[in-house]
C-alpha cells in the first residue's frame, strides 16, 4: 500500500502534481473526475475522522508504476482512482 496524504487522504505526491493530476482528469470528464478504473464519479474526500468510514469514491492519487520500481512521484506516473480500487489494488513485488 502506498503512503497516504493525512491531510486529504490522497497518495503523497507533491501538491503541485495532485493539482494537476485532477485537472487533467476533470477536462477529460467534462468537468468532474472519475476514477480511471470503473469510470464512476470520484469525489474529493472529506478530513477523515475517527469512527467514520471513508466514502468508497473518494479521489485517491495512484501511481501507475509502483514507487518501489524507481518512478517518482512526476504527473505521468500519477492517475485517479476511487478508494474502492485502491484498497483493491494488488501491488506486484
Ligand atoms: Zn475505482
């Protein structure tokens, strides 16, 4: 599992690329994101706070080659997923 962003609950990534990231993905949606999995809507998540149960859509930052392979964090290596996706996500060692 990568490293999650306390502060917005999206992968770490340098503010600057999470921006872009979600910019680019909303254009291409017409204007709200979508997970690149299921192409269902992903919403901005909440603060999390102790004893609520994170929505199953929220925008979570992915890299689509695992950091463990060498990729930093670079806008061609960051795509949007839902929650449900990433808890899902089976990374290859
Ligand atoms: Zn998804």
């Amino acid at each position: 599992m990568l490293p999650v962003d306390k502060k917005d609950g999206m992968t770490t990534l340098p503010p600057k690329i999470k921006k872009q990231v979600l910019l680019e993905n909303m254009n291409i949606n017409g204007g709200i994101n979508r997970c690149v999995n299921y192409n269902i809507e992903a919403i901005r998540p909440n603060k999390h706070e102790r004893g609520i149960t994170a929505t199953a859509n929220e925008i979570h930052m992915d890299h689509i080659i695992s950091q463990n392979k060498g990729e930093k964090g670079t806008i061609t290596n960051a795509q949007i997923i839902c929650r449900t996706c990433n808890l899902n996500k089976s990374y290859n060692k």
